[in-house]
C-alpha cells in the first residue's frame, strides 16, 4: 500500500538529472516550461502557470517570478473556485450528487476493473472512507473522483495546501480577487452522463494503476524531476510509459485517449473560452494543472490559435 514513507521524496533524489530518464521520450509542441507570459492582441498582458495538484514540499514553493506576477496581479483564475458561495452550495457539496448508488440501485461491483488495479482501488476508497464496501456503493464516476487526486494527499489534506491552494492563500491574503474557469460539480456533471461512462471508467483505471506501491516512489521521483526541469510533455510521455507496462501498449493508448477527452482536451477549450475576458483586462494570474499546457490541444496552442502571443518564461533548474 501507499503509506507516507513511499510519499516522501528526498532533496538526493530529486538532485538526479533527469534528462537520462527522459532523453527517449518524443517532442511535444510546448513541451517544456511551467510558466508563460499571455499577451492580447491589444497589449494587456496575463501570466499562465502549470501546477501540480500536490503539497510536496519538493515542488511547493513558487519560484520568485510566478511569486511577483501574483503579488501584482488584478485578478488569480483558477480551474474552479474551491469556496462555497452560498449554505446551498454547502450542502450541495456535502451530498455529492452523483458520486454514489441510490441505495435501491446498489451495490454495483464494477466488473470492468479487474485484477491488481482492482485490489489498489479498493484498499485506497475503504482507507479514505473508512468503509468496507464502499467501492460497490460508488458510482463509476464517483470512483474516478475519488482516485484522481495524488494518493499522497490522503495524509496532508486538508491540513496542508496543494501548490494550487497555495495560490489561493497568497490572494486571500493580499485581497486579490479569485475566479474559476468552470463551476466545482463541473466534473461530476459531465462524467455522470450515460454517454461518458467510458471515460468515467478510463479515469478510474488510469488512477487506479497509479497506485502500484511497488512502483509508486520511483514514478513520483521521477514525475517531479521532469516537472522541476519544466519537461511537461516529457512527463506526460512518462506517465504514458508507466501505463504501458500495468495494461500494454495498444490499451494504455485506448485508456488514455478516452481519460484525456474530456479531462484536457475539452476542457481545454472551455477554458480557452471563459479565460476571455481575463486575457482581455489583462492582469490574470492563471493556474492549471500542468498538463494542460503542451501539445496542440493544450493550453498554448488554443491560446495562440486565437491570436494571443504566448511566450516561455524559463525559470532557474528548467531545461532550455
């Protein structure tokens, strides 16, 4: 199992050059670099940053020039906005539509998930809800929305903040308003429609196989070289190595594709649409997970497809 000592990643491993890890893994169009600098058309410019959702300490703390373009940015725009706005959307929270099986309808033993990915994701859900049979009372998509989050935060949330959060505290500290790019239940909205049962599966076997504790230490090591090196596409390469060896080549593919259709790629363009009128004031400080940044669906791209320059801020330890 996945315990805090398989989490924790020390300052010697993470001093290990990780080109030589990665030297094979192809090109991807903006695959390198964490931090951008977005300018409009009519000049305003905007800063965009690709965030891992985790609270290691290893790649917690912000390098100086993301930390200044927060300090004077007009406005933070996250994924979505973590705060309730209202007591209904407490509650609304606190029910988790769509995360688990109206007691008439269950249980639903997931048949599709088999094998040692099946054992992982049971152990991880009955740990996190601290009931036994809690993986047959969930949903497919309530199952993806409980193992897409780093295992690792199982120990630290929600005492320690993620490096999003951590964002979120320095412009609640300083006054600066935040927005999000897509309401809280976007996810489980879109993945608890009859027609994205696919990708609601996908995404729970992607996860779950991330949860190997044989190899859980070695990929995390490795994953947060290449993000400190800036190597985003790089990482995705890897990320697609790992899932080769747990399910093949021509599956994890399969897997992949459908986890990332709507994950990244159409929310990519729902978020290319509603960052808008922040990109036209200008002044936005942008925070993503980093994966949606490279390739010609990312981020980048779309962004620059529409006719906004985006250029790399390089950043100390990042590749050229």
């Amino acid at each position: 199992r996945i315990t805090p000592d398989v989490c924790a990643v020390s300052a010697a491993e993470l001093a290990v050059d990780a080109g030589a890890e990665s030297a094979a893994a192809p090109s991807e169009v903006n695959g390198t670099g964490r931090f951008w600098q977005v300018t409009a058309p009519t000049g305003q410019v905007s800063y965009l940053w690709g965030s891992l959702h985790s609270s290691d300490p290893a790649i917690l703390a912000l390098p100086e020039p993301v930390q200044t373009a927060l300090g004077s940015a007009r406005v933070l725009v996250l994924e979505s906005d973590p705060r309730p706005k209202s007591r209904t959307e407490i509650a609304e929270r606190a029910l988790q539509a769509g995360v688990w099986i109206a007691a008439a309808d269950g249980p639903w033993d997931k048949p599709w998930m088999d094998g040692s990915v099946r054992g992982w994701a049971i152990e991880r859900i009955a740990a996190l809800t601290q009931t036994d049979d809690a993986f047959s009372a969930l949903t497919d998509a309530g199952l993806a929305y409980y193992l897409m989050s780093d295992p690792c935060e199982d120990f630290s949330a929600p005492s320690v903040p993620t490096q999003d959060l951590r964002f979120l505290l320095a412009a609640h500290e300083a006054g600066i308003p935040v927005a999000g790019l897509e309401p809280w239940d976007a996810f489980l909205t879109e993945m608890t429609q009859p027609e994205r049962q696919d990708e609601a599966r996908a995404l729970a076997l992607v996860n779950a196989a991330f949860l190997d504790p044989d190899q859980y230490h070695r990929a995390r090591v490795a994953g947060f070289r290449l993000y400190l090196e800036g190597r985003i596409g790089q990482l995705r390469a890897a990320s697609g190595a790992f899932l080769a060896k747990q399910f093949g080549a021509d599956e994890a593919a399969r897997l992949t594709g459908l986890a990332d259709r709507y994950l990244i790629g159409e929310r990519n363009r729902k978020f290319v649409r509603a960052l808008g009128k922040h990109l036209t004031d200008g002044g936005a400080m942008i925070v993503v997970g980093a994966f949606h940044l490279p390739g010609e669906g990312g981020l980048i791209a779309l962004l620059q497809a529409d006719g906004y320059q985006v250029s790399r801020v390089p950043l100390p330890g990042e590749a050229r």
